[in-house]
C-alpha cells in the first residue's frame, strides 16, 4: 500500500476515533475542509509539518499516521 | 522537538546503523547527497512521499523515521 494511502486510512480512522467530522478536525487544524478530504482521498504527498500538525490535533504521534496497518483480505 | 528534527535524528541513526555514509543513502535512494544533507540539517519539510522511500531503503519503517525518541538531559 502507498505510504498517501496508509496516512489516508489512518487519518480518517484518527478522526472517526476521536468522533471528529472533517469539518470539525479541519476547524481545530486551522486547514481548509477540502484539504483535509484531497489528503483523506491520497491526492497529496502532505509533508512531515502537517502531518504533526494533524497529529497534534488528534492527540496522537506523527509516527501512528504513518503505520502500515496488516492490509485486510 | 520539531518533527523535521526527530526525523532528522531518526534518518541519521538509520543510516549510521545501517553503515551507510549519506553518499551511499543517497545514492541507493536516487536523491542527490546535499538534499540528503539538509533533512538531516531540519532544513526542508520533507513529503511522506520522500521519508517512505528513505524508510524503504534504510529497510525500516516510514512511521520509525517519524518516531519521537525520549530526550537526553
């Protein structure tokens, strides 16, 4: 699996986790509603900065967006 | 810590435990060596694009080259 991908997967699941809609995490992340769903669809190669940013956001480690998770059959 | 200086740090033990001087990493990455330099220096925001394919050289994980490590005193 790309690397977009698993950061795609784990942000949405971060994010349904901490009961956080896109538009709320996007609130608290001062980042655009839209970028949130591109990132989340595995359109951008996000940078190390957003992606501790979100993180933070989540109250989760930057390293946990990053887990390749055992891909389901 | 930053998170471009925890990977900074990670990248650098990496190689060093792999042996590899940063010419060599980047060589077998296809990176040029002064880029190579300036992660290790915090100075760009590198993409996950960019730390995965490192992570795969260094056969480690993405997510090990964002890990927070304890801090010295």
């Amino acid at each position: 699996m790309e690397i977009r991908e698993v950061f795609a997967r784990n942000l949405e699941a971060a994010g349904r986790a901490k009961g956080l809609s896109q538009e709320e995490l996007a609130h608290r992340a001062g980042i655009d509603r839209t970028y949130i769903s591109s990132l989340e669809r595995s359109v951008y190669n996000a940078s190390i900065d957003v992606v501790d940013h979100l993180a933070t956001v989540l109250e989760i480690e930057a390293s946990d967006l990053l887990k390749r998770r055992p891909e389901k059959k």
